[in-house]
C-alpha cells in the first residue's frame, strides 16, 4: 500500500498496511539539512504515519541530529579525479573489462531524455524476465509507464547511453542531490546479449568521469551489502570498479504510539533481514529453482 502526500514542498511516500512508514520520494538522492518542519508537518497532515525516516549524506557521516539512528550502508566511490580512480581506485579486473568495451565498438556518451532514449531503455527492460535469479520488476512494462517512471527528476538526473553503432545496449540514470555533493546510480542496465563486450563497465567508468567533471565528490551504487547476505557476484563487481562500504546515519522518528512500539521492537524491518544466512540462502535457491522452471532460462547479468 503506497500513499503520496505534500508536506513542505516535499513529496513524501507512506507505506505499508499495519504499520504506515514515511520517507522523502527521493529518499537516498534527496536530504533534508532541517527535518523539523516535515516531521511537523507530517504531524498535522491527516495521513496516518507511524515512522518517519531520513538519511545523512555521505559528506556528513557524523550522526548530526538527536533522533534514534541506525547505521545503513552505501556502496560508494570518492571522486576527485577521473585519473585518480582509473590509476589507483579500481583493480586490474576493472579496468581491462571497461577497456574491452571501447575494443568491441562500444560507444559511451550522455543523451537527452526523450522518447528514443526511452525506446531503447524499454527494450533493455523486456529482454528478460529474471535477471541475478530474481523476478525483474520492469520487464512486462508499456512503454508509456517506463517513459513516465524514467522522467522523475529529470532536473538533476543525468542520462549516459552505451551504444553499438545506433543501437543503445545499456544506460546509467545518474541522479545528484541538491548541492551536487552526491550522485546515485538510480538505474544501471545493460543487454544481456551484449554482456561480452562490458557495458556495465564502461557506463560506471564515464559516471565516475561525469561526477568529477561536475565537482561531485561521491558517486553512490546502492547499497554495499544487504542483510546478512554473504559475498556474491554484485559485490565483487563493486569492488572491482572502486567502490567501497561507507556507513551513514538513518534516522527514524516515532509519530505515533505504534510507531514507538515497533521502533522499540524493531518491526520496521523486514522478516527476511531476521532471519539467519543459512536459511534466507536456501531461500534464494529454492526461489531461483522456481523461477528456472517458470521461464525459460536467462543469462545471468551483472
């Protein structure tokens, strides 16, 4: 259940059914030097909301406000210099395969949003159903809905297009936040058919350019781990492009009594982060087992 509401020129998104949990639209791309007024706000709204949660940017790790925080964790690369990350950021690994992408005809470059960039992103969403052995949440979408979903923050997202020749095999959705301090990877996907010539790479490697061409000081991939989850293929890919576990505060704020209450007992996590390695892992596999016998089998992608 998804809930968008206004409060302070913010769009804020409610969710949840028992228990109602607000976070900025833009939660991850988007910070908030001063949370009382929407913590007020949100108060004296009329929507039901029992938690209210924030992040603090990367640039400021110290917890800076007096609210329960939790520690989450960002997969990040510190920008100064393209040099700087090419030479002694990333490993060997990383940089023969972003190299491998400009050998098989690779062309990266930035792209206006439009409908052709949009044509090309939609056709990368519906090449496959599963992808890392997961149901993909895009795959089966018009193309009107992708164009819709691919246009929010078009006023600080940056678009960059892997292409070989006309055709677009792979794209980045680089979204900085409002003093330009940091830049999310809000979508990075390239063709499967196309996985042996590297365009992930090569996209990560022209966002890391794109950041210190801007004076950005972070470029941010997610999270570094999830849960309990162990080492898998996604991490290593991380690490081998030069991005590194950074923790910064999450801060949540009881606006209601259940709110208190589930903070107290932690019920605002889900169940699947409770759970130990050893099960959520066997978990994984009988799910994969399920979706190889669902649909026909897929490539794996990175």
């Amino acid at each position: 259940m998804k809930q968008m509401i206004i409060v302070q020129d913010r769009d804020i998104r409610i969710t949840g059914r028992l228990l109602r949990i607000a976070q900025l639209e833009g939660d991850g791309y988007e910070y908030m030097d001063d949370p009382e007024p929407v913590i007020s706000g949100l108060r004296k709204s009329g929507s039901r909301v029992d938690l209210f949660t924030f992040m603090q940017k990367l640039s400021h790790t110290e917890p800076k406000f007096s609210y329960p925080i939790e520690w989450s964790n960002m997969a990040a690369v510190p920008v100064s210099t393209y040099d700087n990350w090419w030479k002694n950021q990333i490993t060997s690994e990383g940089r023969n395969r972003a190299r491998q992408a400009e050998k098989r005809g690779v062309v990266i470059r930035e792209v206006p949003f439009d409908k052709n960039l949009v044509r090309g992103i939609w056709e990368i969403y519906n090449e496959t159903p599963v992808r890392q052995g997961r149901r993909f949440p895009h795959y089966g979408k018009d193309f009107e809905t992708v164009y819709a979903e691919e246009g929010t923050f078009l006023h600080s997202a940056v678009f960059i297009g892997a292409f070989l020749d006309t055709k677009l095999i792979g794209f980045v959705k680089l979204v900085h936040d409002e003093t330009r301090t940091q830049a999310n990877l809000m979508n990075i996907l390239s063709l499967i058919e196309h996985r042996d010539k590297a365009p992930t790479n090569a996209l990560i490697a022209h966002s890391v350019r794109t950041c210190a061409d801007r004076g950005i000081s972070y470029l941010v991939y997610q999270s570094f781990t999830y849960g309990h989850k162990q080492w898998d293929g996604i991490m290593k890919f991380k690490q081998v492009n030069g991005f590194q576990k950074m923790d910064t505060p999450r801060y949540y704020v009881a606006l209601s009594p259940f709110g208190q209450l589930a903070l107290r007992f932690q019920l605002h996590h889900r169940l699947v982060d409770c759970l130990p390695e050893s099960i959520v892992r066997r978990l994984r596999e009988l799910r994969n087992l399920w979706y190889s016998r669902r649909f026909q089998p897929a490539k794996q992608s990175t």
